[in-house]
C-alpha cells in the first residue's frame, strides 16, 4: 500500500478510483499485523472497521461521502467509544466497556473517518515515555530501542510507522507534542474549550485537551474542522468550528523566541542547532523575530505537577472497586477500596495521587497548591502580554532527542522535566503545535508555535508555511 503523506492525496486516489477504503483498512490492519513489536495498538476493530470502509466506498460512488472519507483514525486509549473496550492502559479499567462514545468520536463518524483501533498510551495519560502503560511500552518506529514519547505514544508511533494515516491523543502537558516531537509527525493542542472533552477519561480537567497527530499540518487543520466547537455535554466547551474562524491575511510574522528556553542548562546540542537554523531561515523570509525573557519558565514544571497532581487525585477518587472496573474482593468496605487501588493502580499513578492528595491537605495546601495557582495566573499574564506584541511565540518542543527505553525510568525529576517547553501552552489554555525540523539527522528536532486564544485555524496556516523551511 502507498504511503500516504496527506488525506488529500489519499481522497485524490480514491475518486480517481486508484484505491478503495476497504484496500486502505485492509493495508493498515496489514501493516498493524507485521509492526506488533512497535506495540502501538492495544486493540484493532478489524471486522467493522473493514464494513464501514465499504458503506464509505458506496458513498463515495454516489458522492454523499463526508469531509473526512478516507481517514483512516486510531484513538487513545482514554477515548470511549461506545460498546468499545476502553482502559487509560490500566489494569483498573481492563475489561470495562464505553456505555457511550466521546463527542470527538462521534463526530468523526459523522464525516465518514474509519476507527480502526485504540493505542497505547501512559497509564491515565500519566507519563512522557509510556513506560507506564499495562500493555507494556510503545517503540519508537525510527529505532526501537528508543522511547516514543508519551503519554500519547502509541499515538505518535501508529501515524510515524503509517499503521493508521491519522491518530487522536490528549495533551495535558505536552502528551500530544512532545510525543508528536519523538516520532518527527505533527502534533496540536487546541485553544482549551475549542475541543470537547466529553467521553476523555480525565486526568487533569482544567489542562485537558483532545488533539490530532497527522504527518502533515493541513491533515491537522480538516481534522479539527470536524472535531472542534461547542458542545452541550461539555460547558467549557465554548469555542466555535476551526472552519468558521476568520483567517488573518498577512505574509509576514512576528515571533518571540523564548531567550531561556534556548539557553537552558542541558539542552541537547542537536536541538538547540536545529532550532537555531529555523530562526534563520525565518529571518530570511523577511519574519521578524527577537528574543524576550520568561523568567517564570524555571517554575513552570513545579507548578504543572503541584496542580494536575491535586486535579488527578480527585479525578481517580472515582475508581474505588464499586461503581465499574476491577474490584478486589474483600467483605469489608474500607479494605475493599484500600485493596483494589493498590493492586490496580501503577505506581506512576499512585505517586501523583499520593501526591496531589498531600498539596490538597490541611496545613499544606497554602504552602503549595495556592502558589501554584498563582504561577498560572502570572504565566498566563506574561504569555498574553507577549502575545499582544507579536504573533506567535516560537521555542523548541522538547529539550532533548527521544532517549532509550527505561534510560531516565530511575531518575523522575528528569523525566518530568522533559515537559519543560509544552507545558506553558497548558497552564495558560493557548493553543500550540509541534512540527518538526528538517535536518539531516536520525532523529529530528521539532519546533513549537503557541498562538492566541481562539486562533488555532491561524496557526495552523502559519505552522503550514514554517514546516516548509
């Protein structure tokens, strides 16, 4: 099957009746089959997934298909699809089954997109390497002995390795981009409230965000035409269709380039050379670019994991053994809670309860979640500010290349601090997007855009034009 770069390419084909939807799933499920070692999908929907491709192809031949005919999708596994089998790759949700299916899903369908499978990805979304996962970790399909990044993982390497053309994860602090960065794709996190959340099993509610993973920008942007706007069953849900946003004509940009993020203390060479070589070619287009400062960066990281650490331990409250999931048996109530978390919860995910449930308590929450929330409200003063002067802000989206599996798995500080650069775009709800840098190396770097609120269609056009450099 031809690798396909673009869903327009592959929509070209298919009215050209060069290829069908049904080869298309037949040639994924193929390539699924031979690349098990990547361990990218949990699961497949090959039986239906192969029978919506031929009421597609019937479509397609009457031409009422939809804007999406052709994508073929997978979904992370803390998607729910209705009458699907949905775990967040933990071992306290295996074999519980989506009583209903996220808007995200069911508006996907609606455009004629082929699910074809749930992916791996970090236990509860929680992780940058998805090491964490009960279905063991996902491999990077440029080297298998190298991480693929997480907590979307399997997200990332499926779209990497053309097992799916296009992938849905969710980004929290980085766990689409930094992902996306690993594995040398595009990855998007939308404006927060421009995408449903409803049917994402929660991690952290107000960092949360739903976004695609394509191999080029523009497979982003018809993506999020149709996943995008509000919803009544999410009400911070408020933002409109991407395709209704008004587009800004202009030819020439200006871009802050975050000064402490170049210089960091431990930046990977390969990255930091890359980078620079993109702000050169900027400036030759004519762009304007200068560097500002962000002293609040070394406090980013602190306060990301203060708060999603608070949110997650009230959000995992709910998985105690009685309403749905694995139960441990045991007559007693108390004991029965006590014992089906600890043996259903990774230690990942225990940690950060156990965690967030201390910065919530009495004595300390002042001393800690407080000032946290301060953070946020400062990093997101300083990046409107920076965005009122210039139209984008531009840094790097990781600070290092993918490192080998299990390399940093004893050393947490330094695995958290691997979302250093994403996690700005979080706490403050802008919208951003990793694509990657052309150079000639086994691994690439990628760069990061973090635009206003509510332009994400803006940023998607300009990420279009930079990828190009």
């Amino acid at each position: 099957m031809k690798n396909y770069s673009s869903l327009k390419q592959i929509q070209q084909d298919l009215h050209g009746q060069k290829i069908s939807c049904e080869e298309l799933v037949l040639g994924y499920l193929g390539r699924i089959k031979n690349n098990k070692q990547i361990n990218a999908f949990v699961e497949t929907y090959s039986s239906e997934a192969i029978a919506s491709a031929r009421k597609i192809d019937s479509k397609i031949k009457l031409k009422t298909s939809g804007s999406l005919a052709g994508l073929v999708i997978g979904i992370k596994d803390n998607i729910c699809y209705k009458d699907h089998h949905v775990s967040a790759s933990s071992k306290i949700l295996q074999g519980f089954v989506s009583p209903y299916s996220a808007t995200v899903v069911d508006r996907l369908i609606e455009e004629d997109a082929i699910i074809i499978g749930r992916l791996n990805c970090d236990e509860f979304a929680m992780g940058s390497s998805n090491e964490t996962s009960i279905y063991g970790p996902v491999k990077n399909p440029i080297d298998t002995d190298y991480t693929a990044g997480g907590s979307s993982g399997g997200s990332a390497a499926a779209v990497r390795a053309n097992l799916c053309h296009a992938s849905l994860g969710s980004d929290t602090g980085g766990s689409v981009r930094q992902p996306a960065a690993f594995c040398g794709v595009v990855g998007f996190k939308p404006t927060y409230g421009h995408v449903s959340r409803h049917g994402l099993i929660a991690f952290a509610s107000s960092f949360d965000q739903i976004g695609p993973i394509t191999k080029c920008v523009s497979d982003s942007r018809l993506i999020m035409d149709v996943i995008s706007g509000k919803d009544n069953f999410d009400s911070t849900c408020i933002g409109e269709k991407t395709y209704s946003q008004k587009l800004e004509k202009r030819s020439k940009y200006s871009f802050a380039v975050i000064k402490d993020a170049v210089e960091l203390p431990g930046i990977d060479p390969q990255v930091k050379a890359q980078f620079l070589d993109l702000i050169k070619k900027i400036k030759q287009e004519g762009h304007k670019v200068e560097y500002v400062d962000l002293p609040l960066l070394d406090y980013l990281t602190s306060a990301y994991y203060v708060m999603t650490t608070a949110e997650a331990s009230s959000n995992l409250a709910r998985y105690d053994g009685i309403k749905y999931g694995n139960a441990a048996t045991s007559k007693d109530l108390v004991q029965l809670i006590n014992t089906t978390r600890t043996e259903n919860f990774g230690k990942e995910v225990k940690r950060r309860i156990m965690l967030g449930t201390f910065v919530l308590s009495s004595g300390y929450y002042d001393a800690y979640y407080t000032k946290a929330q301060k953070i946020r409200s400062l990093i997101k003063k300083d990046t409107e500010k920076i965005l009122l002067k210039y139209n984008y802000i531009l840094l790097p989206t990781t600070p290092n290349l993918p490192f080998m599996l299990g390399e940093k798995k004893p050393n947490l500080i330094q695995r958290y601090y691997e979302d250093v650069f994403t996690v700005q775009a979080n706490l403050s709800g802008h919208p951003a997007i990793s694509f990657p840098l052309k150079a000639n190396y086994k691994f690439l770097a990628s760069a990061q855009l973090i635009g206003k609120y509510f332009t994400d269609k803006d940023m998607l056009n300009t990420a279009t034009q930079l990828s190009q450099y």
